[in-house]
C-alpha cells in the first residue's frame, strides 16, 4: 500500500527563527539533526542565506503543525505549501519572486539531508517555482547628478561626516554590496605597490580586490586620519557615540549605513523612501553602460556570475521608453 499524499494549503506563520531543531527534525534521528546543525552552523550575514533559513524554518514548523514526519515530506505537499504561500504582515499571496525563493532555500536545505542520509530523496527536486521573467530589476536608481549632488551635501567638519561621505564613495566607485562594505577592515584597504584596493568579501564568500579611484582614496584617507590610528583588524567604519560626533570602537553593521543612507538622502533632498543603498549599485551600473564600457568589464566590477544579472541593473531601457512614450500626438 503506498503512502497517502497529504495536500494542505500554506499558511502565514511567524517570522522566528528557532534556537534550537524542530520537532520533527529531532524526532527523524542523529543524521537529520547533524545535517540540520550544519545547514543552520555557519554565521553568515549575507542576505540571500538569511532568507533560506527563514524559508526552512518556516517549511518545518508547517509540517511539524500538520503532524507530518521529516520522512514522509513529499514533493506534492512542498507544491501545494509554495502554491499558497502567504505574506506574513498583511495575509496576502506571496509575490512569485519570493516563493521562488523558499523553493530554493527549501531545496537546498534537503539537499542536504539527502546527503547526511537523513531522507532517502529531496522532495522539492520535482517541484518547480511559479514562471517570473523580468527584464529589468526594481532596484531604483538616481541620477549622475543627484549622486553628485548627495556627495557635495554631506558637512565634512566633523569625522561622522568623513565616514559618511567615505561610506557613500566607496558604495558608488565601488558598485559594492553594502554588507561588503560594512565588513571592510583596515587590512582590507591597502597598497599593492601601484595603487590603493579595497579588499571585498561579497555575497557567497566571494572576495573580490576593487581599485580605489583617486577621490575616494583622498575621501578615506581623510576619515582614516580623523578618526585616528587603528589595528588592521578593526572596522574601517566605525559607529559614531549617539550624537556626540565621536566614533565608538565597534563597526557599522549594513542596517547602520542604510539609516545613514537614508538621512543623507533626506538631507539632500533625494527620495529617501525610495532610494537604497542598493541604489548606488544601479546607478554606476547604468552609468558605466552609458559611457559604452563593455558589459564584460561592468559585469566584473559589479561581481556578477552572469551577465543578464547585470542587465538587470541598466536603467537605460527607462530613458528610451520615455523618449518615445512623450511622442505620442494623442
């Protein structure tokens, strides 16, 4: 007699992350905890990994709340979960972009499981996400001149100022992440016997070597020496003490240059709503396509595995439909 399929429809659950295994990842033996230990044991800041976990953990406690063993979790209750999914703040359907992301974090978890020999298949391997095809990310961006413009607005009296004009050059001349930046050591900035680099530890463990351009080389050499003398194992960007214009000893993790981001926006009177640190990235993206650098070179700065990901930073496409779009003799 074969297993009966449990169809359920997925429903919003919130958003923890457990301190320690499911239920039903203690109840499925030694080798399902091991691989779940493994899977959760890397201290990863990247985003992409967060987003996995909480997928994962998210499955789990759905299953284990409908009484389904770790065993028999198969591929049409994974289909039906990732069909229904919910957004947890407001209850409404999942966009396609992020189901697909559970899908693949889900995946990739019992990939792992088959490999510890934990589950005997990976049930999401027959489950495919919902179509999604973009040309164009959503990522917004500004003008060459609004960059200039939030560079030249930023009160460089003080080292608050210095670091934060510092912090925003290396986002735009850098095309970086800003989880790269905020992990950025003094040892990471450096002479290689030509020139100054910027030693960058990007998503997926990837560390990429960015030559410093002049001004931002004269922007952190500026902060560097107000900020005074440091170990070559201490953050180069330091958080400041509330509003005393001191800098404390800790470094600025990613949400602190987003929130400082975001005031520098708002101070130049950029849209600060709108606009991220992840702006900076498309912005020098399109603006390098514009001045006919080749997508191969724009591609390697941005750290991009594949070229369409690139492409999905320009921005050009925007400035021609607009062109035509004021044509129209309606």
């Amino acid at each position: 007699m074969g297993k009966e399929i449990i169809r359920v429809e997925a429903r919003p659950l919130a958003r923890t992350e457990p301190s320690e295994a499911p239920a039903n990842i203690l109840a499925a033996g030694g080798n399902a905890r091991f691989a779940y230990n493994e899977f959760f044991s890397h201290e990863d800041n990247d985003h992409t990994n967060r987003a996995y976990r909480h997928a994962v953990h998210r499955f789990l406690a759905h299953c284990e709340s409908l009484g389904v063993p770790l065993p028999q979790i198969q591929a049409d209750l994974l289909k039906d979960y990732i069909k229904g999914l919910r957004n947890e703040v407001n209850g409404k359907e999942a966009s396609k972009p992020t189901k697909k992301l559970h899908l693949a974090g889900i995946r990739k978890f019992f990939d792992n499981l088959v490999v510890r020999h934990a589950v005997a298949l990976n049930p999401a391997l027959s489950v495919r996400g919902p179509k999604h095809k973009v040309r164009e990310g959503k990522t917004p961006a500004m003008s060459t001149e609004d960059a200039r413009k939030l560079l030249a607005s930023i009160d460089v009296t003080d080292v608050v100022g210095l670091r934060d004009r510092a912090i925003i050059a290396t986002l735009i001349y850098t095309a970086a992440r800003v989880g790269a930046v905020a992990k950025l050591s003094h040892r990471d900035y450096y002479r290689d016997g030509r020139q100054h680099c910027l030693q960058l530890d990007e998503k997926g463990g990837v560390v990429r070597e960015i030559p410093v351009r002049h001004d931002l080389e004269g922007f952190i050499d500026e902060y560097i020496a107000a900020a005074g003398t440091a170990e070559v194992s201490s953050p180069l960007f330091r958080s400041a003490v509330r509003k005393t214009k001191r800098l404390a000893d800790a470094g600025m993790t990613a949400n602190d240059i987003l929130r400082m981001v975001k005031r520098r926006f708002a101070a130049a009177g950029l849209e600060a709503t709108r606009l991220t640190c992840h702006s900076f990235r498309a912005t020098t993206i399109t603006n390098l396509l514009e001045q006919g650098v080749p997508l191969d070179d724009v591609q390697y700065l941005a750290g991009h595995s594949d070229p369409r990901t690139t492409r999905l930073y320009d921005r050009r496409t925007r400035a021609v439909t607009r062109n035509v779009v004021e044509r129209i003799t309606i």
